[in-house]
C-alpha cells in the first residue's frame, strides 16, 4: 500500500507555522496571568477552535489547503470532517480524566489552563510520532490495518465494561517513580512546576499533574490514532484533523467542566464509535472476499460520518433522559 503523502512541504510548514503562532498567541496573549476561565470565555474558545476546524475543511473542498487535485477535494475533506469528528468525540474521554485528576490532586482553577497548555504541547508531539510510525507501518505491513481494526473493536468492547471505574493516580508507575526520583514540595508555588528552594531545585505537585495528564495521552492515542488511520491513509488529512481537535481540548474541557456527570452515557456512544469503525474495515474485507471481487470495497465516507454522528447524538440524548444515578457519580470513563 502506498501512503498519500501532501505535497509539497510547504502546506505542512505552513499548517505548522499556523499552530504555533494561535499557540503562542494562545498563551502569549490571551493567557499571560495565570486565572480562571470562566465558561463565557471558554464557550468562546470552543467555537473559534471549531470554527477554524471547519473553515479549513471548507478549504480543502474549495483548493485553498492541499494540494489535491478538483476530483480528490470532495472525499478529502469528507475524510477531514469524519477524522476530525471521530477525534473529537474521543478527545471528550480526556475530559473526564482532567476534571478526575484536577480533583484528586485539588489544582487550583487558575492553574488548570496552564498544565492543559503544556499537557497539549506534548500531546502535539506524542500524536505527530505515532501518526507517522503508525502510516510507516500500514504502508511496508497493509496488515496492521487488520491489527488496527481488531484492537478497535476490542478498546470499545472494555470502555463498556470499564465504565465507572476510578482513577489512582499514585498508583500509576510514571507517577510512583517521579516521587522517587525527584524531591517534590508538598504544596502549590503559583503557576510554576518547579522552584528552587534553599539553592535546591524542586518539583511541585503541579508537574506531577503535568506528568500524568501526559501519560494518560499516550492511552488515549492509542486508541485515536488507530482510528482515523482505517478512516483514511492521507496522512495530511490524518495530521491535520488531529490538531485541530487537540488544540480545542482545553476550550472544550472549561466549556464542559461543570456538566460532564450529564453526559454520563457518553462512553457507551465512544465505545460504538470505536467498534463501528473497527467493525466497518472487516466487513469491507468480508464482502470483497465473500463476492471474490478483484478491488477494495469501501463504505460511502459520508455513511460512516451519518453513523459516527448519530452514535454519538443518541450517546447524549440518552445521558438526558436517563440521569446518572448519585451513588455512581464520582466515577470516570476509563
């Protein structure tokens, strides 16, 4: 299988030039003193980040973005608006975990959006790694797509079951050997993750949120990654609408903060997503072998982005009409 790989370069330092300039801006600008964002200013985040998301699909349609040819821009920037849909529907899992760790180690609200800033930083970096060994894989194995779609349908399968369950973040190894390693003040110092105290320099608890908010990125991109991969092959279209989505993480975790426990039935709507995209590249596979036809057979995109999305409406209109029971609150998808 051959890659589409963009070109030329230069959309690809272009799209990143662009990131970190609204990164910058980002934290240079709007967030320079530490404070709380309140959900007027975070609904307001939200929207520009989707907006953006959207304008920039409307451009891969129109030729602005890309360099595909007239009859190639309709199914990229289908294959944009599904990825960046299927990633920002699972991004919301990383919500629940901020909200859960936030909590558990009491990180004031005026720091929150800084540890989110750097934890989506190296989110960046993470996603751009496993993206490319994840397309170098498909392109000399086309088999690991196979691996891919298996490990889909079984991460959904375990979100079910692993619904409500609690999150230890002392219990988590990365965490348990920065303890040792490192001498760490029991308490909060500002913004700042480290400071140097009697000419020693030391961690603060807040690099230890830093630390796990980071470690659990690397679960959940091996859950995503997998996922747009099967969608589409293109890695510009892959890279790009995984941006996008991280990017309005932070807005969208303040926008939600204080009515994620509504939305409680969510999981099972990702763990649908998750097997349904699984599920859609073995049966792809079954009907070309079932009717011993000579080309791939391949699932209208705009079908897949119709399911995806109506998975995901049910997901929440259920969370409304079933509210959580209290003796449940408290927990997190895993």
């Amino acid at each position: 299988m051959e890659l589409e790989l963009a070109k030329p370069w230069t959309w690809w330092l272009g799209f990143n030039l662009f990131v970190l300039a609204m990164l910058a801006l980002d934290l240079g600008v709007f967030h320079r003193k530490a404070h709380e964002v309140r959900f007027k200013e975070a609904l307001t985040w939200s929207v520009v980040w989707v907006a953006l998301a959207l304008l920039f699909n409307f451009g891969i349609l129109q030729g602005w973005f890309g360099p595909y040819l007239p009859e190639e821009r309709s199914l990229r920037a289908k294959e944009f608006l599904v990825g960046y849909l299927v990633e920002k529907s699972l991004s919301i899992d990383n919500v629940f975990v901020f909200a859960m760790v936030f909590a558990y180690f009491s990180v004031p609200a005026a720091y929150q959006h800084r540890v989110l800033f750097y934890g989506i930083i190296g989110a960046l970096l993470m996603r751009a790694v496993f993206i490319f060994a994840g397309s170098w894989l498909i392109q000399h194995f086309e088999w690991v797509l196979y691996f891919f779609a298996a490990f889909l349908v079984v991460t959904g399968i375990k979100m079910i079951w692993a619904k409500g369950k609690q999150i230890e973040p002392d219990k988590n190894p990365v965490i348990r050997l920065a303890r040792r390693m490192l001498p760490i003040t029991p308490e909060y110092h500002g913004q700042y993750f480290f400071r140097r105290i009697d000419g020693r320099l030391v961690a603060t608890p807040l690099f230890l949120v830093l630390l796990f908010i980071e470690t659990t990125d690397v679960i959940f991109a091996i859950d995503s990654i997998p996922a747009i991969l099967i969608i589409t092959q293109d890695t510009f279209i892959v890279y790009t609408s995984n941006v996008f989505a991280i990017l309005g993480l932070r807005a969208l975790y303040f926008a939600l903060a204080g009515f994620m426990k509504m939305f409680h039935m969510l999981t099972y709507g990702l763990a649908g997503v998750l097997v349904f995209i699984g599920g859609k590249m073995f049966y792809q596979a079954a009907v070309k072998a079932l009717w011993q036809l000579d080309h791939d057979v391949k699932v209208p995109i705009g079908l897949s982005l119709g399911v995806i999305a109506a998975i995901i409406a049910m997901s929440v209109v259920a969370s409304l009409l079933f509210p959580e029971k209290k003796s449940t609150r408290g927990a997190t998808p895993a």
